[in-house]
C-alpha cells in the first residue's frame, strides 16, 4: 500500500481508498450475483465474474493516476465477490454438507513494482477462462432469455446495492476523511441506512422473488450465526491491515520482511480450518469449534494490545500463532453452521449471505480501523504538542519517519503510532468478546442433511473420460485383488492336503512299524499312551 500511495503521489486517504473501494464492492455484488446464478445458471456468472476480475486488473496493473487505480479496484471487486459468492454457492450444490467441511505480495513491491501484484494474477485468470466451461458443466434450466430477465428482483437490488454503499462510505470516511458530524458523513449515512430497511420491507412484501431470502433469518441461532461472521470478518481483515501497518511503521520493517513477519498466521490459519474441518465432520458438530475459535481470538487480541515500540520478537510470533488457529477454527464452523441451520434446499443462499455478511464486516473492520486510528493518534500528537496531520497521512508519513535519525521527536511519533495501533487493537478485543457471547445462542442442528439443488452436475467429455479411466483402474484392482486372494486360498489348500498327507504317512508308519513316533516324554508317573497293534484289533464278529 504504501508502495502505491507514493508511486502515484496520492494521499493517506486515497491510498486507504484502494482497499476500501475493493472490499466495498465485493460486498455489495455477493448477494446480487448469488441470486441471478439462480436465475442465468452458475457457470455464467462465474465466468463472467473471473472476466470482470481480470478487467479489474488489467486496469490496476496499468493505472497511471489513483482515481483509475480506485475504478480499476471497484470492477476487480465486483468480479471478485461473484467469484467468492458462487465458488461457496456451487460447493452447496455438489456436495453433501456433511462432507464439506473437510474439504473447505512483500517480495513483488520491494524488488520489482507494485503493478506484478496485479499482472501476476492474469494467467490465474486465464487458466479461470478457460477451465470452468469445461470442467463446471451443470444441468441449465430450460428458459428464455425474457422470463430470466423478469424473475430478477431489480428493484431490491439496485436499492440495496445503493443504499449499503451510501452506509458504508459514510462509515469508512467518517472520521477521517470529514467529522462525524458533517453533513458529508451525516446525510450518506442516514440515506444509507434508510434504504437498507427500504430493501427489507420490499424484500419480505413486495418482492416476487426476493434476492435476499429473509427467511434464512428465522431463528436466534441463524442470526447469531451470521453477526459472528460478520464480526470475524471485521476483526480478521482488520489485523490482517493494521499489523503489516505496525511493522512497516513502528519497527521499520521493510515489504520482504513484514511479509515474513505475516507467516506464523498465515502457517497456521489454514491448517487451524483444514483441522476443524475434518473434526466437524467425523464429530457432527461445530458449536464447539466456534467457542474455541472466539476464546483463543479474544486471547490473541489481547496479547497484540501488549504490543509497543521495542516488542520482542517472540511476543509478536506466539500472538500471530494464535491469531491464526483461532481465525482458523472460526472461519469453517461459522460457514456450516449457517448452513446446517438453515432449510432443507436452501443451503446455497445460507452459504452466499454468509459470503456476504463476513465481507460486509471486512469494510466495516478496514473502515472502523482507520478511523479509529487516526483519531486515537492525533489525540496523542496533540497531547505531545505535535502536528496531527500527522496522523492524516500516517501511511505516507512512514517514509519520512524512517529516513528520520534517532532522536527525541523520532521517539515521540513513534509513541504516537503504537498509542494508535492499540487503540484499534483494543476495539478488536472488544468486539472478539462481544461475538463469543453471541456464539453462545448458536444451537446444535443435524448436518446429515439430504443433498438438494436444482443445479447439478451433468456429464462433459472431461468427466467422461476421468470416469473411464477410475472405472478401468477400479476393474483392475478389483481383479489383482481377486487373483491375489485366489492365489491365497489355492496355496491355503495345497498347504492343508501337504499337511493332511503328512499326518497320513505318520499314522501308517505307526501302524506298520508297532512303535510310537517320536514325542516328547511324557511326565513321569503319567499313564502311557496305548499302542495298537493288528493282532489286538477287536473282531468284528458277533
């Protein structure tokens, strides 16, 4: 970020700008994308989700002004919440939900330019393009073009997706960009969050085929479900901002290095989720993996609270560490949660609200981080008698801070930040410990649930052909297996007939001779074992 924001001399709030116009947009789109792929079919919308994400980046990778940086951001996030939305919509739709759970850029801008983050993402693009028509191939619905066109709910849509980008840039520049209280934070706010309850009572009266389906909210522990995902969402992507932030600034880290840094995270978040995962699925529960998620988060959020101007480097990792698996363990069992409590057939759009809810958090946790930030620093500036435009450009001012020599001022700025940086890790903690109350009110329902959608896979040459060849590789075990335990049985026999003419020659050879065969001597005192003999056998005569 910071790469940027001096290569195109933008500002601390632009620079913010660009995450933010990102994740805005992602959250926005997600639920109006899942819905029309109920309508248009999913392998459209996600091929055209990855075309638009590719545009996006195209447009980054070769903007020469921040105001196309930040259009090039907002199509690339609109591309990206499709992929997000319907990557978790279409796993609903081909695999049993008891099954899912187990299966559920430093380098770049210090040595070349920040523009390969976006240019490294076309071949993935590509590949996108390319593979999902072929290998993505489910069952369409036989429709025209006009009655799709007439089952989108046009009109929830479009006042929803006004309405939560009022609310949520009234949020992410309320106190940094403007105060709280002018009418440029006031007034999208209001307007936001009036249109917000507008998509409501249009969505549960008005609506033939509402896009958001109020009905996924029908119990407290649906409800609960969602507010933590949301909150994880504000809290993760908070951290994952302001820590990088806080090793850029306060112990002058360079890219490669914060990159690095990140790992102990990163390291043990996904095997924290694959973990979960797996025992949701042989345990058929995840109330318990969410309580353990939120108390070793909360812990974790505590411990960076800690975190000052001479951190040891031990403190940092272990709190990274248990960022991570507390992240991690949260991240699956919130998802199927939602989705086990949800109704039979309606586990798809659980999946895409839970999509939606845990990014709209994430603009909320970028947004609330900022301007809790800047606040809380220029308080202490002021408080130090320091010049708190400071804290409004405090990206941009990291490279000015690092080139400064040591020194008293150094030192007070540097107090400046950290008091900063903890006053957003406090309101993480919080808001940790707030979400482990409610992930109280989650109950236990059943995951064996049947598998039921209307978008199924349907057979492709591809599939066809990897049918084949497992079908042919599953033949040919099944017949090395056959021959091998033939193979078995026969030498099983021979080696029993061996045996049986063996004790068969030992018995004639007694008879024949009069005399025992070899054995071994009996106990001394015990009675001997009779031998019979052709002239002491019993006549058969009456």
């Amino acid at each position: 970020m910071i790469a940027i924001v001096e290569d195109l001399n933008a500002t601390a709030t632009q620079g913010f700008w660009v995450g933010t116009a990102y994740l805005l947009s992602t959250s926005v789109s997600m639920p109006f994308l899942a819905s029309i792929s109920d309508i248009f079919g999913r392998p459209v919308l996600l091929i055209s989700s990855v075309a638009l994400f590719s545009i996006g980046s195209i447009i980054c990778a070769t903007a020469r002004s921040i105001a196309t940086l930040l259009g090039g951001r907002s199509v690339q996030g609109i591309g990206g919440g499709g992929i997000i939305v319907l990557s978790l919509v279409i796993f609903t739709d081909i695999v049993p939900l008891r099954q899912r759970p187990k299966w559920y850029g430093g380098v770049i801008a210090q040595n070349t330019t920040w523009r390969w983050v976006f240019y490294i993402m076309f071949p993935f693009c590509g590949f996108g393009l390319v593979a999902i028509p072929s290998l993505l191939t489910l069952k369409p619905k036989v429709e025209t073009l006009a009655d799709k066109l007439a089952r989108v709910d046009w009109i929830g849509s479009l006042i929803f997706m006004g309405s939560a980008t009022s609310f949520l840039i009234a949020i992410s520049w309320g106190g940094t960009q403007f105060s709280w209280s002018s009418a440029a934070t006031i007034a999208p706010l209001v307007i936001g969050a009036a249109g917000l309850f507008g998509t409501a009572l249009w969505e549960r009266y008005g609506a033939k085929e509402p896009f958001l389906r109020h009905d996924l909210f029908y119990s407290p522990s649906a409800v609960a479900a969602y507010i933590c995902s949301a909150i994880q969402g504000l809290v993760l992507f908070g951290q994952l901002y302001y820590v990088p932030f806080y090793f850029m600034s306060v112990l002058a880290y360079s890219p490669i290095h914060t990159g690095l840094a990140l790992l102990p995270v990163m390291v043990t978040l996904v095997p924290g989720s694959i973990i979960t995962g797996f025992l949701i699925t042989r345990l058929n529960g995840y109330r318990w993996p969410i309580w353990v998620g939120w108390v070793v988060t909360t812990v974790g959020c505590g411990l960076t609270t800690i975190w000052d101007v001479d951190t040891h480097i031990a403190v940092w990792v272990i709190t990274l560490i248990i960022l991570g698996f507390g992240h991690g363990a949260t991240l699956n069992a919130q998802n199927f949660a939602s989705q086990a409590i949800c109704a039979d057939g309606e586990e798809g759009a659980a999946a895409a609200m839970y999509g939606f809810m845990r990014h709209f958090g994430t603009a909320f946790g970028v947004g609330i981080g900022g301007t809790t930030f800047q606040n809380v620093m220029a308080l202490k500036l002021g408080w130090e008698g320091l010049s708190t435009e400071i804290a409004k450009n405090a990206e941009v001012f990291v490279s000015q801070l690092t080139a400064m020599p040591a020194g008293a001022e150094k030192t007070q700025i540097l107090d400046c930040y950290v008091y900063g940086f903890k006053g957003v890790y406090r309101v993480y903690l919080g808001i940790s410990g707030v979400a482990f109350f409610i992930s109280l009110l989650i109950k236990h329902y059943d995951m064996n649930k049947e598998l039921r959608t209307d978008h199924q896979l349907q057979d492709n040459n591809i599939t066809k052909a990897v049918d084949k060849r497992l079908s042919s590789y599953r033949n040919s075990r099944m017949s090395t297996m056959a021959n091998v335990k033939l193979n078995a049985v026969e030498e099983n026999a021979r080696e029993t007939a061996s045996g049986e003419s063996s004790d068969s020659e030992a018995s004639r050879t007694q008879v024949g001779s009069g005399t025992a065969t070899p054995m071994s001597e009996p106990e001394p005192g015990a009675p001997r074992p009779a031998v019979i003999r052709e002239e002491d056998e019993p006549s058969n005569s009456t």
